[in-house]
C-alpha cells in the first residue's frame, strides 16, 4: 500500500467505496471511506445502511465511488482449464448463456479459474439508478472475485465476506462459498482493522488504487465511459468554480482599481474647485488691486504734477532766515490701516520749519497770503527756543479750484 498512489491522487485524498448486497431478500449497502495520508491508506470511517437516502447523505456531493455488485444476480464459479482468456472461460462455466448479454471477470490461479458473470441489463440500470440519484459510480466489480488483490496482505486461511467464506492456499482463492449469515469478524490486513462487511469494498479501493492486474472482464470500456463521464463532470464542476473564481477576483480587483481612481479622481476634483475658487479670488484681488493702483497712479501724477508746482512757489518766496524740516501735502487724517480708505485733508499743506529772523517770518507769511491759489494761512504754532530761534508750524489752506 505504500507504492505510487496517482491513481488515487486523481479523486482526491478520500476514496469511497459501496458493497451493494442482499440480506433476507432487501439491499444492503456497506460503505468504507479510505484516506491518503503521506502515501499510505488508512481507513476514515465506515457505514452500513439498507436506505438508499442514507447511503447518499454518507457520501459528499461529486464523490466518485467504487461499486461492489454482490447480490443475487452475480453468479460465481470454479472452474479447471489451461486457457486464461476470460471470454472462453466464461463460455466454459456457463456454457448454456448467450455471453454478449452478460458482464463477466475472471481470476486465473494456475489451472484453477473463478468466473462472476451478471446480466448487463441488470447492471446497467443499477448504475443508471445511482445515477440518477446523483451518486457517481467511476469503476464496479462483480461477486467476491475482488478479495484477489488483498491475498497478498493476508495471513488468514479464510476471510469471511458480507456473504460468502472464501478459502485461501499459499495467498490463492481455494474456494468460494456462500454462506446465509456471515460470522462477523475484523481483520488485520497490512496493519488496518478491516470488518468481514467490509472486506469486499476495502479490496476494490486497494484493486484500483495499486491498479491490479489479476482479474479480467469483458466491460473494460464500460468503465472507461464511467471515468470519462466523471472526467467531464469533474471538470465542469472545477472549470466552473475557478470560473466563478477568477471572475469574482477579476471583479473585485476592478472594484478596488476603480475605487482607488474614483477616491483619486473626486480628490483631484476636490482641489480643482479648490484652485478654481482661488483663481476667482486671484482674479478679483488683481482687479482690485489693479484699480487701486491705477487710482494712486493717477493721484501721484496728478498730485505729482501739482505737487511739484506748490512747492516750486513756496521755497521761492522762503527768506533765507527760515529753515524748513518738514512740507506735507495733503497731510492725513488718519493712521493708514489695512482694509481701510486713505483719509486725507485735500487743499492744505503743513509746513513746519525753524526761524531765526520774525520779521522776515511775518513779511513771508504775508507774502504767502498773496499766492492766488492760498486761500489762507494760518499759524498753528510759533515757539522761542533760544532768543535768536523759533520753530513754526503753519497751515496753507487752498482754493477749491485747485483741485483736481
């Protein structure tokens, strides 16, 4: 049990087989479940049951097994010839059937040969009937033939089956007979405790699995189609499930890609309304900011221009006496604030400035009051410092029409 196991590797760790027989005249089914384990078979469990429901809930959906036919429609003999060609060894056991009709296997032991045969008829609807019931059979025996490929592990003289005692010389069937109530035993066949309902069904699972060579039959293709079919349906069944697999993988990486762009695009989205509404507010601060500079140009030149005159006219009337420190036009109103208009006072100029002569400072101011575009001037304030020096502030108020 311990050669390659490929064969078995096929359907998987788990190989199921059924023994179908009759007890009192009503099917019985016995079923052993043998695993793979690191290339050795060691048995899982096993059932016995006469309902068919039962027998399917004991096997998994799209498990293939292996069927033990040992009712009363199988006939076995023993036979002695020296040919081993299973169809006329048929034709030698029961030579009153037209053999085309009939399934047949035969075990070659020196002279001595057992022959099972059944009625294909019969078998066909058997297999047709697990069919339907959606129990896979991918291989099947006939009778107690199949005990051929686990002799070689049996120490024992006899083995009783579900229902016969077959008899064994130097690892050989002896002989088969068939027995109404079988004496429950266990076996131990190559360090497994095998029960004598199971012999059968462990034997056939070892017979496909070591893929032996003693017994021959006449519906080798029959069980060709069997494995084809299973074949087929297996790989349905697997081409459907990566199907379906890869299609949920294809889909769900193409959710995430799309979910991941999506996250990237509405965040790309998010900061162009951004930068749109900053552009906007760009925009409009440069018009702002624009105007106010077209306005302080046209002030300053304006103002530039006239400016410049007022102060041309003032510093030729000024008496060589007076010392000027400050002329502002247009001086403010108000502290310059941010966001705030620039309040000034239009039409006046502040002079402030130092006197060392006060006659000549009066004869100037008078001389300011005779410029056509003073208005006034008023004195804001005179102060001696020393008896030689004063400082002024006056206050030159401007025509109207000198606006601009």
């Amino acid at each position: 049990m311990t050669q390659d196991l490929n064969s078995f590797l096929k359907y998987g760790n788990r190989f199921y087989s059924v023994e179908q027989t009759q007890v009192n005249g009503e099917n019985k089914y016995y079923g052993i479940v043998l695993k793979k384990k690191k290339k050795l078979l060691d048995i899982e469990r096993s059932f016995e049951t006469s309902d068919f429901k039962t027998l399917k809930t004991n096997i998994p959906k799209g498990k293939p097994i292996i069927l033990v036919i040992n009712t009363d429609s199988v006939l076995t003999k023993k036979i002695q010839g020296k040919t081993y060609d299973a169809s006329k060894l048929a034709h030698l056991a029961f030579p009153n059937i037209k053999i085309e009709d009939f399934y047949f296997e035969s075990v070659s032991q020196d002279t001595n040969h057992f022959v099972s045969i059944c009625r294909k008829s019969y078998v066909d609807e058997l297999l047709k009937d697990y069919a339907s019931k959606q129990i896979t059979v991918i291989d099947f025996t006939l009778g107690s033939l199949i005990c051929s490929s686990i002799l070689g592990f049996v120490a024992n003289d006899e083995i009783n089956t579900s229902n016969s005692l077959i008899s064994i010389q130097n690892s050989q069937i002896a002989d088969i007979s068939l027995v109404r109530e079988a004496k429950e035993t266990t076996y131990n066949i190559n360090g497994l405790d095998i029960k004598n309902n199971n012999v059968l069904g462990f034997a056939a699972v070892i017979n496909l699995v070591l893929k032996g060579e003693q017994i021959q039959t006449n519906f080798s293709a029959t069980k060709t189609q069997l494995n084809e079919a299973f074949k087929q349906k297996q790989f349905t069944s697997q081409f459907l499930k990566i199907g379906l697999s890869s299609l949920f993988i294809i889909l769900l990486l193409n959710f995430l890609f799309f979910n991941h762009y999506y996250n990237e695009v509405n965040a790309l989205r998010e900061t162009e309304q951004i930068l749109e509404s900053s552009k906007a507010n760009m925009v409009s601060l440069n018009e702002k900011v624009q105007k106010m500079e077209k306005m302080v140009d046209d002030v300053l030149k304006s103002n530039a221009s006239k400016s410049s005159f007022f102060v041309d006219v003032i510093i030729n009337t000024l008496p060589e006496s007076l010392l000027l420190k400050e002329l502002n036009y247009q001086p403010l109103l108000k502290k310059i604030k941010a966001h705030k208009a620039i309040e000034n006072h239009k039409n006046q100029i502040l002079i402030s400035g130092q006197s060392n002569n006060s006659i000549e400072f009066s004869q100037w101011i008078s001389q300011l009051e005779d410029i056509k575009w003073i208005q006034s001037v008023e004195i804001l304030s005179f102060e001696d410092h020393t008896k030689s020096s004063s400082t002024f502030t006056i206050k030159l108020n401007m025509r109207d029409d000198t606006e601009d």
